[in-house]
C-alpha cells in the first residue's frame, strides 16, 4: 500500500501546526489549579496505601516462609 506523499505532508503538517497552536495557549488558571488538587490528592493516596501494600507483602513472604520450613520439618 503506497502512502501519497502529498496526503503525508498535509498530516504532519497539521500535527505540527495544531501542536504550535496548544503550546501557545496557555491552560485556565482553573484548570492549573485543580490538577494541582488532583495531584496532592493523588500524593496522599499513595502515601496511604504504603503501609498496607509494605505489610500484605511481608505477609506473604512470611507465609511462604513458615509453609517452606514446616515441609521440611515434617518430611
């Protein structure tokens, strides 16, 4: 399947004109402001979950551990 040279030049030059276009816009401060909420949102979240996903993973190594070492004692 060949590709128009043409057709491709007309794309890449709309990609790189509507691109110059976004970039020269500047976002609502509005728009700033809440994905600076998202993001502390976001943070906090994270900072939540570490102590829950540190101690589930200890769990299970401890649980693989305690099974390993109890088939060895029995066999």
């Amino acid at each position: 399947m060949k590709i128009n040279k043409t057709k491709l030049a007309v794309v890449s030059a709309s990609v790189v004109g509507s691109a110059s276009a976004m970039a020269a816009d500047p976002l609502p401060s509005a728009a700033v402001a809440a994905m600076g909420q998202v993001s502390a949102l976001a943070d906090s979240l994270i900072a939540l979950a570490w102590p829950i996903t540190v101690t589930i993973t200890l769990a299970i190594i401890g649980i693989s551990l305690f099974k390993k070492f109890s088939k060895k004692s029995v066999s």
